[in-house]
C-alpha cells in the first residue's frame, strides 16, 4: 500500500527519479507495517527467533542448576511447559538439548548473552520480555531459590538493567502472578495490583492508563512475534497481559473509572 502511494506521489511532484525515491520510502514503511514495529525481515527475524529461544532454555537449565542440582520436579516442569506451548517437535528438541547444555556445571552462560544482545539487543522490548519470561519460569515450580533470583540479577545486569529496574520488574511479575489463577489475598489484591502494573495508590489515573497500555503493547502476539518471540512462546505472553488486565480492572473498580 505505501510502496504504491509513494511512487504515485513521488512521479506526480518529481517525476521519474521522485517515483523511484517513492519506491524506495513506501517500501520500507511497507516492511515495518507487514513485521511490526522492531521488525525487520523474514530472515533476520528467524535468527532472532532461534537466538531468543537458545537464550531461554539455556537460561532455564542454569535456573535449574542455580542451587546445585537439577531435580526430578525441574526437569518435569520443563516438560509440561513445552507441551502448554505446543511447541513444535523440532523446538522441542532444541529446547531439550540447550536445557542440558545450560545445566552444565562448567557452562558460562557469558558468550549466550554476548550472543544475544548482538542479534536482540537493539529490538525493542525483547529483552524485557526475556528477562520476564525466566522470572516466571523460575516461579512456576512454587520456589524462588535465592540461587535463582542471584543468577537472574546476573541474567538482567547482562541485558541492561541496573538493579532498581530489576528489582521493579521483579516486583511486577511476583504480582501479577496469581491473578488469573484466582490465588490474589484479598487482603492484599488491591496493593498486587498496583505493584503488578509498576505504580502506586498515589499514581493519577492518568498514570495508570499509561501503565496499563505500555504493558499491553509490550504483551501484544503480533508484535512479540515481529520481534522475534517464537510463535509458539506467545501463550506465555498471552498468560501476562490476562494477569495485568486483571489487575488493571481491580483497580478501575476500586476507583470507579
């Protein structure tokens, strides 16, 4: 569609070499709108798409080992949330095999980052959403080793992340963890879901409108996707933006906005 009103436009006001340069600038808007904002190419978003699957599951076996041993339980989590995702045969797999790589106990996890930040680095909110995914990933067995949240500090000063950042993320995905499973304290649901959204009581509802949104862009299929989630790990984002807008409507009820 830009790709036609940019040579339309370009010929009308400049003629043949404005057509070309109407080719050219509709072209790209054309990519951008067709893989999303952050998006590139086919490509370049299938490498990013392996890269940011051989930096989960790498990651997820050096959560496991964190506090010395891989159990029976770890390795049984693994398995069910492969087939919560309906990942594909081959993702399996791979899935498999970099678990155990990651598990090593000689394994650095430094070239993996290095590796990803080169591929992913730049693409916008992937690194977030990585550093969210293994935070509740490391979650779902119902234990948060001191190993574990560690080597995820480790894991987020690699992609960027100061420790007040950390600490705030870490605060939001420990409260929007159980909303949807209906475990919110209703002692506390309200104060969760002001933490799950990254603001306070005092925040305007402005402030929470804004909060809320960005989050919910963050979370959004067709974007992770154009960035370089697997398709098969967008459940898990799916899962998120349903814990967020929970807590999200608690808080409008609360308010009555």
């Amino acid at each position: 569609m830009f790709k036609l009103i940019g040579v339309i436009a370009g010929y009308y006001f400049f003629g043949f070499f404005g057509a070309l340069f109407g080719l050219f600038v509709g072209s790209f808007f054309d990519r951008m709108r067709a893989y999303g904002s952050g998006g590139m190419n086919p490509l370049q978003n299938a490498l990013r798409q392996a890269v940011f699957l051989e930096t989960v599951f790498i990651s997820m076996g050096k959560l496991a080992k964190a506090d010395g041993h891989v159990s029976q339980d770890e390795i049984a989590h693994v398995e069910q949330l492969m087939q919560k995702l309906n990942m594909t045969a081959g993702h399996r797999q791979q899935a498999i095999a970099l678990f155990k790589q990651g598990a090593e106990p000689a394994f650095d996890i430094e070239q993996t980052y290095k590796r990803f930040m080169a591929i992913c680095g730049h693409t916008k909110d992937l690194k977030q959403v990585l550093l969210v995914y293994l935070i509740v990933m490391a979650l779902a067995d119902g234990h948060f080793h001191p190993a574990e949240q560690a080597l995820l500090a480790d894991i987020a000063v690699r992609l960027g992340y100061n420790q007040a950042a950390f600490k705030q993320m870490l605060d939001m995905v420990l409260n929007q963890s159980h909303f949807a499973s209906g475990q919110a304290n209703a002692a506390t649901a309200l104060d969760d879901a002001y933490k799950a959204l990254g603001v306070s009581k005092d925040s305007s509802d402005a402030e929470i409108k804004r909060a809320y949104r960005k989050l919910m862009s963050q979370y959004h299929p067709d974007k992770l996707i154009g960035q370089g989630v697997p398709e098969d790990m967008i459940l898990m984002a799916t899962e998120q933006a349903k814990e967020i807008q929970l807590a999200h409507d608690l808080i409008k009820k609360n308010r009555n906005i």
